[in-house]
C-alpha cells in the first residue's frame, strides 16, 4: 500500500517570497502523484499532477514539483507567494490503474504580508 | 474534467437519526466514486469505494451498517450515516474519475 508523508504542518512565509512544500511517497514502483490545494471549508482543487515522462511538472497558478524517483519525493514550488496562496497544501500518491488515493496530512501555508 | 457536485452542502441533524449525502457526476459516468472523510484540521481518510450497481467496498475500520452506500446510476453515489453521533461530525468530500479523480465540493455533517 502507498502512503505519503508531509513533514510541514505549517510554514509560515512573506509575500513575495518563494514556497517549497515537502512530499515523500511510499510505493513500490512509480506512483501516481498529486498536489491539491483547500481553502477552508472548501473541497480540493487539484494543482498539479505526475503520471510519467518529464520530472518536472508545471501547474496552475504558477506552481510546479519536481519528482524525485532516487528520493521519493515530489515537492511543490512556487517562485512569488501572494496572499492568495494562504490555504492548505495536500500531497496524494495513487497506484496506476487504482484509482484510490492516499493523503498526507497536510501543509498549513500562511502568508504574511 | 469531471464536474462533481453534492447534496447538501452542510447538515446538522440530531443524535441519533439519519443523514444521507448525495454526490453527482455531472459530465462523467462514473462506474466507480470514491467516498473520504476528513475531520477537522485533519487530511483525507478514505472510507468506501462505491460501485455502481454491487455493493460498495469499505476500508478497514468503516462500518459499513453505519455508512450505507447507494450506487444506483452512472452519475449517482448516496452515502448514508445511520443513526449518528456527534463523533460522526466531519467533512464528507466524494470523488470521480480514473487516474485523475475530481472531488465533490464537500458535505460538512455536524451531529448535535
């Protein structure tokens, strides 16, 4: 069984300035990989996502995560946070062909001006 | 991609009595939805996996004769908490799709 880790529960950054949110994933071969995005009370909006072929992978607005087969890991990026981008940051692995997916717990991103 | 919705958007309802939660796809006809819960300041846990047509199938640790999946059609999956208690309160957010899943806006469920 996959699983995923998000060692930040919360991370605190200025506006303006860059954002690295951590993931590392659990899965015996090359997995499925996510990021989501939740504003509270809101459900998911998915930002990103790995299938295969080209490590680093662009998103919607203005992120992107790069994975990492040799460190299990996908961590999201962002050049220049905006204020808009206080939210809370889900990394999630999926095994190809089953289309259930496991979490991590979270990443609390505030952005102070 | 899919357009999800569901059905209500928050409940809160009495101890004891019964709650039904409805997702619809709108734009995918979804053999397979995917029913997560996620209490608060917490991630996503998945409960059940809805089957159109057969029963669902139910991670370990969900009781199934409290959470009752309905999986009738193509673009509808009911998930109904029987008899709840306010540890039942929490977010429940469906999904649909194949290796990308689309999520449901979420149902928050607060049990008095």
């Amino acid at each position: 069984a996959q699983s995923v880790t998000q060692p930040d529960i919360h991370i605190t950054v200025s506006e303006g300035a860059s954002l690295e949110l951590r993931c590392n994933y659990s899965y015996g071969a090359t997995p499925y990989l996510f990021w989501y995005v939740q504003s509270p009370g809101q459900g998911l909006q998915l930002l990103l996502k790995y299938f295969s072929g080209d490590t680093l992978v662009q998103g919607i607005k203005g992120f992107e995560a790069e994975f990492k087969r040799s460190q299990s890991s996908f961590n999201l990026r962002k050049p220049s946070v905006h204020w808009s981008d206080a939210a809370e940051y889900f990394c999630a692995v999926g095994a190809p062909g089953d289309y259930k997916l496991s979490f991590g717990a979270g990443t609390t991103v505030t952005v102070r001006a | 991609g899919a357009v999800v919705s569901q059905h209500p958007s928050w409940v809160i309802c009495k101890s004891g009595t019964s709650v039904k939660i409805e997702c619809r796809s709108l734009d995918f006809q979804a053999t397979t939805m995917f029913w997560y819960r996620q209490f608060p300041k917490q991630s996503l846990m998945l409960m059940a996996t809805s089957n159109e047509g057969s029963k669902a199938t139910y991670e370990q640790g969900v009781e199934k004769d409290k959470f009752l999946i309905n999986h009738a059609s193509l673009t509808l999956s009911t998930l109904t908490v029987t008899s709840a208690h306010p540890e039942d309160s929490s977010f429940y957010i469906c999904s649909v799709g194949a290796d990308e899943q689309f999520f449901g806006p979420g149902t928050r469920l607060t049990v008095l």
